[in-house]
C-alpha cells in the first residue's frame, strides 16, 4: 500500500537519500517502496539540534534516514545516559525509544524522541517559573 503525502508549496520532503523539493502549488505524492520518508517539519537540521532531547532525536532521525542503528548507536547512549542522570523523569520515555529501536521501528522512535522534546519543554517550562507558573526570584529580579 502507497503512502500518500501532501506538500504545501516550497515544503521539501526526504525520500530515501534525496530531498524533494515541491513546486508552487501543493502537490499530492503516492511513495511505495521501503524507504525513509520525512516531511520537512519532522526533519531536524544538526544546527537546530540545541538541547540535549533535540540531539537525542537527531541521533534518531540519522539512524531511521541511514537504516543503520550500529552507526550513531555509540553516540545515542552516551546522549541518553547523560539526559537520564541530569532528568531520570525522562527514562520512561527514553526506555520507549530505546524498545521501538531495538524492535527496528525506527520510524516509532524518531516519534517518540519528538515526545521526549516535549517533555524537556516542559521540564525547562517548570524550572524556570518554579513548577508552579510564577516567575521564580531571578527572573523577577532581571
């Protein structure tokens, strides 16, 4: 069965190796076959990967673009250890990625490393308004 993916105008989208980039006016593909497939707002560029989540999902995103786990996988649980001792609220999360990796859903894991920004949002929301909404003294204080 075909998937099917609609582009606005100008949103790219990558197939395998290539980047596709749309025309003018919103088209409507059918992509059969194995290859990976990400849509632009999926794609995460290395200068963007700016957080220690963000980094994780890129990790994540090379080995679904690669198909290849044993390339980055050094990498990956050395940024996951280290997330996990600064954050341990996120290991379940980590422990889902780290099970759809391991089952070769790569495309599920890259989904749920988007979940583990999320959350890192709101761990960052939380310390910086003191967890309870309110400004916390150094940012009244700037």
């Amino acid at each position: 069965m075909a998937l099917k993916v609609e582009l606005k105008p100008k949103e790219r989208l990558i197939v395998g190796d290539c980047v596709i980039t749309n025309s003018d006016q919103r088209t409507r593909l059918y992509v059969s076959g194995r290859s990976p497939i990400l849509r632009e707002k999926d794609i995460m560029r290395i200068e963007d990967a700016s957080s220690p989540a963000k980094r994780v999902y890129f990790a994540v995103q090379l080995m679904y673009l690669d198909d290849d786990v044993d390339k980055v996988q050094e990498e990956y649980f050395s940024l996951v250890n280290d997330l996990v001792k600064a954050a341990p609220s996120m290991t379940p999360i980590v422990d889902e990625i780290n099970n759809e990796i391991l089952t070769g859903s790569l495309y599920k894991a890259l989904k749920k490393a988007k979940k583990l920004i999320e959350y890192e949002r709101e761990l960052i929301g939380d310390a910086t308004t003191g967890g309870f909404g309110v400004p916390t003294n150094s940012q009244e204080n700037s």
